[in-house]
C-alpha cells in the first residue's frame, strides 16, 4: 500500500442537513455559470447532484424521523424495513406526513 501523506478526517454531524446544504451550494455554483454553451453540461451536472442530493436528504431526515417516532407509527418490523430499505420513498412519506401535520394523509394505503 502506498502513503500519499494526504490525511482526511471529516466530523459529519447530521447527514440529512450536510447534504441539504451541499444541494444548496451545487444549485447556486449551476446559478453562477453563464448561460453560455460551454457551461451547459457542467450546469446540468450540478444541478443534478443539487437534485440528487436534495432527495438523499429528504429521505435520510425521514428515516431519522421514521425512526425517533416508532413507538408512536405501530407498524410491524418498523425498523428493519427501513434499514434494509424495504420501505419505499412514498411509504415513508405517507407515514411521516400525519406525524408532522397531525392530520391523516389525502390518500388512504391499503
């Protein structure tokens, strides 16, 4: 194995807000470019990581949710359908959404 001598050490404190916030700085780096030819496919790429990552955060701030509020959802296997991401975007969603608005969802699962 070869040493670069190059050392990271990254503290991540809160990954849903860590890449809220890296989804904020690609959608204003693509907000800076110039609308030019030149920069269209380097606008598209940040943008698409702004998008990606938008969804990665929503979706990891509501398996934390998902996952302090367990004992008030009642569903059977919870957990492990989230950890193993057996549960999809839209199931997390739909069970997060009364948890916020304390109102029942629009559209009923069966």
């Amino acid at each position: 194995m070869h040493d670069t001598g190059f050392k990271l050490k990254v503290r991540i404190v809160n990954i849903p807000a860590e890449m809220f916030i890296d989804a904020v700085y690609f959608l204003e780096e693509a907000r800076k470019l110039k609308d030019k030819p030149e920069n269209y496919l380097l606008k598209a790429r940040y943008c698409r990581a702004s998008i990606i990552l938008s969804f990665f955060s929503l979706e990891a701030y509501m398996n934390s949710f998902i996952g302090g509020h367990r004992s008030k959802i009642g569903v059977e296997g919870l957990d492990k359908r989230i950890i193993r991401s057996k549960m999809s975007f839209e199931e997390k969603f739909e069970i997060i959404i009364p948890l916020i608005t304390k109102k029942l969802t629009s559209k009923k699962r069966k």
